[in-house]
C-alpha cells in the first residue's frame, strides 16, 4: 500500500446556544472558501444533539504539514469574516 502525504485536523469549539445560528451563518463563506481548496480533501461538519452549541469538525487535507502554512496563509483574507 502507498502511503500519501497529508493529515486530518479535528476541531471542537463550545457557543452558547442562542449564538449557534448566527455562527452557523458566519462560517459558512469560510466553510465555502475551504472546501475550495484542491488539497482539501473533505470537510465535515458536526453538531452536538444533545448539546447544540458544541459544534466539531474533521477536515482531510492531502499535502505535507509544512505546505499547509501556504494554504493558510492564503486564507489570511477571511479576516474580514
């Protein structure tokens, strides 16, 4: 089996539940801009049942650590968000 470069990033972040909507609306042009990404390999999104304002998500990314601070940079433009 060949064994490609890449890594998996796992976030869980905590909001209280009366701002979870607008969060949601918040991360969706930085979600967009993302998933965009061609080493982006895929991007899930979770959110608690049992507690709404706990959201994780996994993103996959197909390149070495170190060219992922390329990509990031890049991102530097979603301040603005």
């Amino acid at each position: 089996m060949t064994s490609t470069p890449g890594f998996s990033l796992q976030v869980t972040i905590y909001i209280d539940p009366k701002d979870v909507e607008r969060w949601f609306e918040l991360f969706k042009p930085v979600f967009d801009h993302v998933i965009a990404e061609p080493e982006c390999r895929f991007f899930e999104l979770y959110q608690s049942f049992d507690d709404p304002g706990t959201i994780s998500w996994v993103e996959n990314w197909f390149v070495v650590f170190l060219s992922f601070a390329t990509v990031t940079t890049s991102l530097g433009e979603l301040d603005r968000y």
